[in-house]
C-alpha cells in the first residue's frame, strides 16, 4: 500500500525515532558530519528527520537546512533544537517540503540524502523528478551524498533475516513507558524492486497498559549499477561509492552499505 502525497506516514513514530535501538547506534553521523565541513556548506540534507545528523552537522559550524514532508518529524527536531546553544540554532533552517518537488531559492555546497529516504520514492518518475530537483540546488561540481541500503540478494527473497532484525532490544521512553518493535514483511515485489514493511511498535505503560502502533510504507531498493545510471542520466558524475561509513570502497563487504558520492556534471 503507498500513501497518497501530504500523507505524514511517520507520524506514529516520531516521538519514538531517537530512542530505536538501532537508530540511536547508527554509525553514520561523523561521515556526514565530515563532509559538511569539508565541503564548508550550506548544506541540504533532505529527508532530515528529527535531525540526527543535522544537529551536529549545524554543532559542527556547518550552516545547513533540512527538508523534510513529514510535520511530526520536523516537530522533533525543532524541540531539540530549542534545547541547542543560540549559535547552534542560527545555523539551521527547516522547510517542510517534498523531495520530488521543491525551490528553495538557492544553491548549496552538498547535498546529503541520509538513511535511505530516497528509496521511499517508487517510482522511476519520482527518483528522477527528485535528482533534477536536487541538481537545481547544487553549483556544478558540488556534490550529492545519497545513502541506500545495498539490498541482499537472499534478504530480499527470504525471512530468515527479519530473525536478526527482531532481536532488537526494547528501549524506554523518557516517561517510563517501554517500547518494543517488531519487523514485518507484508509484500514483495520482484519486478518493481520492492518490499512493503510493517513495523509494529508495542507500548507497555508503566501502569501496565498497552498500546501498538504501526509504520507501514514501501521501500523501493536500488542496486548499484541502476543507482550509478540513475545519476549519471540525471546529471551526476558518480566520483565514489562505499560499502560503508568508514569509507571502505564498494564490495568489501556483502551486503554492507551503498554510498555515492556523485558530482553535479
Ligand atoms: C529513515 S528517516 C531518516 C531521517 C534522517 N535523515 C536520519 O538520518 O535520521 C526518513 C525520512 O525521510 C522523510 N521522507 C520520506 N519521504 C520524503 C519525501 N518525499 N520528501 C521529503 N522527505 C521525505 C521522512 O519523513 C523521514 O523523516
């Protein structure tokens, strides 16, 4: 099942994003952090969430906007920035927006895509709609950082694996509740090249009552020769692609990451 646009499809997760096990563990941070300030910003990062790169990004010195079409997301960000320094906050600015469809007026030095909102778009028409967009926000050779999973090839027939995701640990909200999610696979689709995903979150009160809610939307997965065709066609020289954060180049490691780093041409 896809959401209609507008629809705000991470609004039953929002509050709980930050503490997600694996979320809050994520190793991606100072890669994205790096760049930045390499590239010496502005900075775009679209799909910025509640800001859990974008906060250090703007700690960092770095000026940066994040772009996001989900309200509640964006909502968390800014209470988390209004616990920043005042020369944190005058770094950032939010926008409420569609990847596939937005003018921001301006040009930025990078352009970053972190943990995976490009493959919420399912379509060839949106990916591309998307780049086009984004390139209009970029000086030429100034670069794009998009950050896909590398889907494995027997993850994506198989169950098996949603074992290992399902070991997740629980993890307690700030007000006592605790929190544990389960992974689900409703559909797969060969052809389109994607997977319908169910996360159900389970919430215990502390006075023991009991709440679930559910995040369901569909991801679209990108194999590397298509991701590097997609960009080149769109405008982009691919200059690196990585297995992982740490920089480890493509293919040193099964199924790792799939990180490109590509020019606007
Ligand atoms: C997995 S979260 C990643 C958030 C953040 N980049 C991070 O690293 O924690 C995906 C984000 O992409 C956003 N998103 C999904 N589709 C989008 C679209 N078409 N335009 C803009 N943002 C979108 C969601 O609202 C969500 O905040």
């Amino acid at each position: 099942m896809e959401h209609p646009r507008g629809y705000d499809e991470y609004a039953v997760v929002a509050e709980f994003y930050d503490y997600v096990v694996p979320y809050r563990e994520r190793r991606d941070v100072d890669f994205f952090v790096e760049l930045a300030r390499q590239s010496g910003g502005p900075v775009l990062e679209i799909g910025s969430g509640t800001g859990r790169v974008l906060i250090p990004t703007a700690r960092a010195g770095v000026e940066i906007v994040g772009l996001d079409s989900s309200a509640s997301m964006m909502e968390v960000c800014r209470a988390k920035l209004a616990h920043e320094p005042q020369e944190v906050q005058t770094k950032v600015q939010l926008v409420e927006g569609d990847m596939r469809q937005f003018d921001l007026g301006r040009e930025f030095r990078l352009v970053t895509v972190p943990f995976r909102p490009f493959q919420h778009l399912i379509s060839v028409e949106d990916q591309m709609a998307s780049l086009a967009t984004i390139r209009r926000h970029l000086l030429a050779g100034d670069s794009l950082v998009l950050d896909l999973f590398n889907p494995s090839l027997p993850h994506l027939a198989d169950d098996r694996f949603l074992e290992d995701l399902n070991r997740e640990p629980p993890f307690t909200m700030p007000d006592g509740r605790r929190v544990l999610r389960r992974h689900h696979i409703l559909g797969r689709d060969f052809f389109r090249q994607t997977q319908e995903v169910e996360l159900i979150y389970r919430v215990t009160y502390p006075d023991g009552h009991e709440e679930r809610f559910v995040h369901r939307f569909v991801m679209r997965y990108l194999f590397r020769y298509e991701a590097e065709h997609l960009l080149a066609r769109s405008g982009f020289e691919v200059e690196q692609v990585y297995a992982d954060y740490d920089k480890s180049p493509y293919g040193s490691k099964y199924p790792g990451e799939l990180i490109l780093v590509a020019k606007k041409a």
